[in-house]
C-alpha cells in the first residue's frame, strides 16, 4: 500500500502554483483559468471511462490519476478546498446513501 494520499497531491499542486507556466503544467493549467482546467478535467473523465468500459485495467489506473489530478486543480481554480470536499463526504457519510440523496434541495 502506497504512502502517498490525496492530501499530498494536493500539497503537491499547492507549491506548484507558485512557479510560473513555463517550467510547470500545473502553473500553466491555473493560468489558463476555470474553463480550460474545467474541459481538460472532462477530457481525462471520458477518457477513463472509455478504459472503465474497455476492461482496460493499466488504461483505467492512469487515467484515474490524471482525473484526481485535475479535480484536484479545478478546485483550485473554483476556490474549493479538499478540505471542504473531505467535509462534505464525511457530512454524507454519515447517513445511508439513500437518505442523503433524498435531503438533498429539489428532491423533496
């Protein structure tokens, strides 16, 4: 089992966005705002649900890093923290997964 958690990519993304876009894809990824890191997230979705539906095991572990690694940046650049997000599941966890979906506004 691997050291290494979200909490340290996070860490990870946080030094990054100090460099500048040239010598760090992260840097240029904030640079480039919520759009683009928002249709890049997207991109690596699809991507691994198109390995998800091929059976592609090798295919589906890369493409779920690059999507955890660009959530991880468009929260960044939509100004929520992992943190918040950690919260919100263990808000959710705390109760059946059918009776948060039914507290949830508009369900009702």
């Amino acid at each position: 089992m691997t050291t290494f958690t979200l909490a340290d990519l996070d860490a990870l993304i946080e030094s990054r966005a100090t460099s500048t876009g040239d010598k760090s894809y992260t840097r240029s990824l904030l640079d480039a705002g919520t759009p683009r890191t928002a249709k890049k997230f997207g991109e690596e979705a699809v991507e691994a649900v198109i390995a998800a539906m091929e059976g592609n095991k090798t295919d589906l572990r890369n493409e779920a890093a690059d999507v955890l690694y660009h959530l991880l940046v468009l929260l960044r650049t939509g100004g929520v923290s992992l943190n918040e997000v950690l919260k919100e599941l263990e808000r959710r966890t705390a109760q059946s997964g059918h009776a948060e979906k039914a507290a949830r506004p508009g369900n009702g």
